[in-house]
C-alpha cells in the first residue's frame, strides 16, 4: 500500500488567501501580522493553533471509527 503524502496544517493554511490569514491572525492575537509574508503567517497561524490545542478539541467531534481512518494513514 502507498504511504499517504505528509499533509501539515500549514500546507492547508498556505491555500488560503492573504487577507483571510491577516483576519484570522487578528482573531487569534497574533502580533506583527501586517508585516508578515504569506508563508510565515500560515506557520505561525498553524503553530498559534497547535499550541492552543484546537486541533485536539476539533477532533473530538470525530466518531471512533473516522479516527481510526485517520491513524491508519500514518
């Protein structure tokens, strides 16, 4: 079986567009956002998030067996 592609969060983030990270720095209270580069934004909108723990708390509405679809793509 082919091992899935390394897919980051901040892959994701990277599609969205500037002025949608900009707005969801703000929200998140993320200094020096109207200096930063597309790129850098999106890290550390991923990092902001990581630290947070809202990926853990988005993934509890998954039922177990979406869970185990998500471990079995590791």
């Amino acid at each position: 079986m082919k091992k899935a592609k390394e897919y980051r969060l901040s892959d994701r983030l990277k599609e969205y567009s500037n002025e949608d990270l900009h707005a969801y720095a703000k929200e998140l209270s993320i200094k020096g956002r109207s200096h930063s580069k597309h790129d850098e934004m999106a890290e550390a909108i991923s990092a902001e998030l990581i630290k947070r723990g809202a990926i853990e708390q988005r993934l509890q509405i998954l039922s177990d067996f979406q869970i185990g679809i998500l471990k079995d793509t590791e």
